[in-house]
C-alpha cells in the first residue's frame, strides 16, 4: 500500500452533516469552523426549473412523503420552510450557495439526476450549474455527477470544465478502462472508499487522473483513503478527518 500523504483534500459531505442538517448554512458554516478544505454539496430542479440544494430523490426527511423537489415551484419550497431554524432560512439556492462560499474554500458540486425526470431536465441542470459558476480561476469547484451522459453533455457545453465521474460499488476496473479510452476528458473519478484499491489507483494515476473519495468517516476509512494518497476525502466528520490526517 502506498506510503500515507498530507496532500489530500478535506471536504465535508454536504457540509458538516454530523452537526447540523445536511445541504444548509447551518451544516456550510460548521465545515469552514473547521477550516474544511471543501464543501461536497447537491444539485436538483424545482418544477420551476430553480437550482436548488438536496441530495434525496423524496422530501420524507422533512415530513414530505413521496414529495419530490420538482412537485414544488421555488417560492413553494421557501414558504414550506423546510430545513429551517432561527438562524438559517431554509432550502438554498445554488446562486445563494455559490454566493457565500466560493470565496471561502472549494467547492464540490454533484448534479442529481432523477429516473423520472426527462433528459432537457438533467441538460438544464448542467447549463445553469455551468453558468453560474462561470470562471473557476478565483477558487477551484468541481461538478460530478453518477450520470455519464450527463457529464458528456457538460464537456459538449463548456470544454475544458473539471468534471467528475461519480463510480457505483459495483462498477470495476475493466469498466473504469472502458470509459477512460471513451471519454478521456474527464477530470477524475469520485469512488466508494470500500472500492478502493491497487488496480484502481494504478489505473487512474497512469491516466494522470483525480481520485475522490466517499464516504469517509471511520479512522480504518479515512486512514485507508490517505495510504493511498487520494486527492480528494469526502466525510460527514471533517474534522475528524482533518484531525487523523494532520496528525
């Protein structure tokens, strides 16, 4: 196994979510209290086509059942309140988001896509990402996405864009070869970490290609993640990790 490195890059997964509910300012602002290098965040639709942050395909986690973001138009899901407390107003925007915290560290951005939805809804998604963020120079950000189609759509509209290929825990070496020969543009490759090994890494440094990392939160996780010397840790404890690893 390779020898450890203090290279790798600490981002919290959908913020802090240890501490705070994921994908809010709340959980945002705990992860640069903790001088996070990164924050890993998600991207969906509202029926008004308003990118907006939530990582699940339903709303049960705020007692929506079977609801979806894009049963709701924008303004809908800010009067509904949800994920909100004294502090923080609710779901985030991805204008709102980029605003606040480009400037403060690098950004991660996962573009989710939905088996319901048609394809112009995932191509959407991509442009308005895209355009937003406009130039990366100022402060790296990253978009990544388990839709590979989609991330060919993304390299068709801005050529040159970091993007990364988000891999199941079943998709293997051979295919990972299949796809670098296919689209050689992308950026990197975001993994299990129970998927990480030898074969894996070796390939993917010969192709001088980005490694990331999910989801790292026990000390065997993250101390594997960093023998490896993966450029990219995603933890629900960013501190944690920032604390083994600069150990």
């Amino acid at each position: 196994m390779p020898k450890q490195t203090t290279d790798c890059l600490i981002f919290a997964h959908r913020g802090a979510s240890q501490d705070a509910m994921e994908n809010t300012r709340l959980a945002f602002d705990k992860a640069l209290e903790y001088a996070a290098d990164g924050i890993e965040t998600d991207v969906q639709l509202t029926r008004d086509e308003i990118t907006v942050l939530w990582h699940d395909h339903f709303l049960d986690k705020v007692g929506l059942a079977g609801k979806r973001i894009d049963d709701f138009n924008y303004d809908q899901l800010k009067s509904l309140g949800l994920m909100q407390d004294s502090s923080h107003a609710g779901i985030m925007s991805l204008q709102s988001f980029l605003d606040t915290y480009r400037k403060h560290c690098r950004l991660l951005i996962e573009i989710k896509n939905n088996p319901w939805e048609a394809v112009s809804r995932h191509e959407i998604k991509i442009r308005q990402t895209m355009n937003m963020i406009g130039s990366v120079s100022d402060q790296p950000i990253i978009i990544s996405s388990f839709n590979l189609t989609s991330l060919i759509y993304a390299q068709r509209y801005r050529p040159g864009f970091p993007l990364v290929y988000n891999l199941e825990a079943e998709q293997t070496v051979t295919e990972v070869q299949q796809v670098l020969i296919n689209q050689p543009f992308l950026y990197g490759f975001c993994l299990p970490i129970e998927t990480l090994d030898n074969a894996m890494v070796d390939l993917l440094r010969k192709q001088s290609k980005s490694i990331a990392v999910y989801t790292c939160n026990s000390d065997e996780e993250i101390n594997k993640a960093l023998k490896f010397g993966v450029d990219i840790l995603i933890s629900d404890l960013p501190h944690h990790a920032l604390k083994i690893r600069d150990t």
